[in-house]
C-alpha cells in the first residue's frame, strides 16, 4: 500500500453465527464475512483483513451492541495467542456453540439427526490443560519466549503465563525462558513438551545441536530447583531420553471408576485434560454397556484409556493401534491392572489393514473407536457392510468426519441414538463429541 492510498473505513456487520474455528459470521452485502472477536446477535465495526472471491476475513474492531453472553477474557494475550479463540464468550455458551455445531454437521454432511442428546460433559475451565507442546524462540530485543504461537501461526506469543495450562506447567514458563537463555544454542531449542501427570511433572527439550556439557548440568540444576523431570529429546520423539538416567519420569493417570491405573511416557498421546477424560470414559462404558465375556473391538486403543475399563467390566476386549510404543504399553498396563486374561493388543495400521479380515474384529459384537480428526471411513465401512456389530460408540474429535461416518453407518441400517459434547478444551473451537449407534431390529452380519 502507497502512503497516498486511501484506508479502507470500518464496516458495520450484524454476526448471526459462529464458525468451526470461532469467528463471528456475518455478511458484506451478499458476500459471507468471518470476523475474529465477534459473537452471535452482535452489531460490530470490522476492519477486513483479507478479501475472496466467495468470502471476506476480518476483525472485530468496535463492539456496538454486545452480546449477553459475552464475557472478558482473564488472559492478556487473548486475541493474540492461538491457543484459545473463545475467552470472549461465556462457558456455557460455548458448550450450546459446539452442540450447534454438531448437530449442524451431521444435518449438512449427512442429513441426520440425533435422537437424543446426552448432557454435556464438563470440567474445570481453567487450569485443565495437563499435557502441551510449548514453542521456544530467541527473538532480538525480546530474548526467548516460550508460550503457544500466535493466532496467525508464525510467531511466538510474548507471554508469562497461562491460565489454561494445569497450574504445576502454568509455572514453568518463566523458568524456562531462563533455562534456554543461558544454554550454549538457545536459537536451536524449538519447542519444550510439558506434561502433568498423577505421578511426576516431565519437560520434554527439544534440541537440533549436541548439548554440551555445560547444558546437560544446567538442565540436571533445573530438574533439581522445579521438582520436575527433565528428558532432552535430539530427533524423534523415541529419542527422548532423562537428562539423569537414575531419574527416569514415572508418569500415571488414574480412572476411579473403573479402578484402573494407567502409565505413559512424556511423549505419548494422552487426552490432556484429565477431569473430562475421566467422564467421557464412564459415559462410554454406561453407552456401551459392555456384558461378561462379551467381545468388544476397541479401534485407536491408544494405551489402552477404553480398553482398560471395558475389560474391568469383565468385557473380553481387543484393542487395535497402529503405533507399536502405545500396543507395548496398553500390554504393559494390562499386565500392570491384572487384566492380561481379559484384553488383547495388537499392532495393526488401521488405515490400510482391511479390517473385514480380522478374526478378531469379525467377533465383536461392540465396538468402540476413537480415530485421529481424519476419522475412520474405510473402518466405518467395514463396520457397517460386513461385521455389522449390534452397538459401535464412537468417540470423535472432528465433527465434519463423525458426521462423514455417521451418514454411512445410517445408510447401512444403524440409528443415531444418541450425542453428546465432551468440552475437553474450553475456551476454543475444538469439538470432542461421543456417539451411539445401534443396528436396526432385523439387522445383522451379511454373510
């Protein structure tokens, strides 16, 4: 832009709805404008941003008549940092958001409906964040920052706290801000992966130069000062390693009602929030309802966070994943649980396994999965046109592939029974939602 250009003046846009990933949406005339910071049944000034062909990007810059259920957000760097998108609306709205959003995804993708809907399940909205990976960069003028990139994704956000991390990580920012200064290469530590378990605290370093020896002691110091364990990670995750062999990180989370106790490395998947994990868990053993000796296909078992309890409940469970660290340590935890006689693991790429020609899928009479945000389509399909089991419950984390799914298991002779929200990260757009499907009477395995 040439100093004579003319500046575009704010617009005036009503906000009638939200969209996936947070923002306001309204209309410049007949063209749809998403607007960063505004909420449903808001009049606001936006200054565009960005301009389409099909549609226009903006940000809120005045709010002229505000929504009842607009809130002020605590943190500092809202609206800067990416971590959170919706600190400006009320909890309990976010949760009716995302309901909407559901439902409105399986009517467009699908043209279904829900038959009922499950309360949403719920836990602190603050402080809940247990596991998270933290950017690092040394910038000029402003040292290192350590924190969540910025809303646009190419910078680190300056900050000092964090009032969705788990208090334990919340307090660590500052720490290693001065813990990457005075190493020998501060500009090639990228990242720190914090978690919070029931057992130990972890940082996870990663480097992309050989720390010497001066590193190594600065980091053993840190261990010591912040009660936490300390691994440097070189490469890959699998290279992770505790800076004091004698030290190792004991990392464990607990299911009260199931009574089952599981153990996890620093670099594992876990669900990162631990209270809304331990309901969802109940909700999907109460969904499935899981009868003795029964069998039981868990899909993405992970390290074993449904199959664990399903076999608790006397269920005998295989759990299937394609990631060989977790099948050891759902075994591990098995073993560890007394429940080796009741669950099963097995290393299987479920992406290109056709899960048709597992004995051990064509058995199940329940199936539960909880797939990646790109879903379980080719699965899904083998669920529905062959091993068609009397109940599925579906854990998801993207609403546009549960809908996906959902749409074939209905064409295939399954009901909708019931949804429900699990809000797993409030104060942003994610949706995890939890679905039960039940074949239709008369329906059974094709032959």
């Amino acid at each position: 832009m040439t100093a004579n250009a003319e500046v575009e003046p704010a617009l005036e846009v009503r906000i009638d709805d939200l969209d996936h990933d947070g923002r306001g949406v309204g209309r410049v005339g007949e063209k749809v404008i998403f607007v960063s910071g505004a909420l449903p049944g808001e009049q606001v000034l936006v200054r565009r941003t960005k301009q389409g062909r099909h549609y226009d990007q903006g940000e809120a810059v005045r709010i002229l008549e505000p929504s009842p259920q607009r809130a002020e957000p605590p943190c500092p760097v809202f609206g800067v940092c990416g971590g959170c998108s919706l600190q400006h609306l009320r909890p309990e709205a976010q949760i009716a958001a995302k309901e909407r959003l559901l439902a409105e995804n399986f009517q467009r993708t699908a043209g279904i409906r829900a038959e009922s809907w499950t309360p949403a399940i719920d836990g602190p909205h603050w402080g809940y964040r247990a596991k998270a990976r933290l950017s690092i960069r040394q910038v000029p003028k402003k040292g290192v920052l350590v924190g969540f990139r910025e809303r646009a994704g190419r910078y680190v956000t300056q900050m000092g706290r964090c009032p969705i991390l788990e208090p334990r990580l919340d307090a660590l920012i500052e720490p290693l801000k001065e813990l990457v200064a005075g190493m020998s290469r501060p500009d090639r530590v990228p990242q720190a992966e914090v978690v919070a378990s029931e057992g130990d605290v972890a940082v996870v370093l990663r480097h992309l130069t050989e720390l010497t020896a001066e590193d190594w002691d600065r980091l053993r110091a840190f261990q010591e000062r912040q009660g936490v364990v300390v691994e440097a990670q070189p490469k890959g995750p699998e290279t992770a390693v505790p800076v004091d062999p004698e030290r190792p990180a004991r990392l464990f989370y607990d299911l009260p009602g199931s009574g089952v106790r599981l153990e996890f490395t620093s670099t594992d998947f876990i669900q990162v929030n631990p209270w809304v994990n331990r309901e969802l868990v109940d909700r999907a053993m109460a969904l499935l309802e899981p009868g003795p000796d029964e069998p039981v296909l868990d899909l993405f078992c992970g390290i074993g966070n449904f199959s664990l309890p399903l076999a608790k409940q006397g269920a005998r469970v295989t759990g299937l994943e394609g990631d060989a660290p977790l099948v050891k340590r759902a075994e591990a935890n098995s073993r560890d649980n007394g429940l080796e006689v009741y669950a099963a693991f097995h290393k299987v790429d479920l992406e290109e396994v056709p899960l048709g020609e597992l004995p051990q899928a064509r058995a199940a009479s329940k199936v539960l999965l909880d797939p990646p945000r790109s879903g379980a389509v080719e699965n899904i399909k083998a669920l529905a046109s062959g091993i068609r089991p009397k109940r599925i419950v579906y854990v998801s984390c993207n609403p546009a592939t549960l809908a996906r799914d959902a749409g074939i298991l209905v064409n295939a002779g399954y009901r909708l029974d019931t949804v429900g929200i699990a809000n797993m990260f409030p104060h942003t757009s994610h949706v995890e939602s939890i679905a039960r499907f039940e074949l239709g009477e008369g329906e059974g395995p094709v032959e």
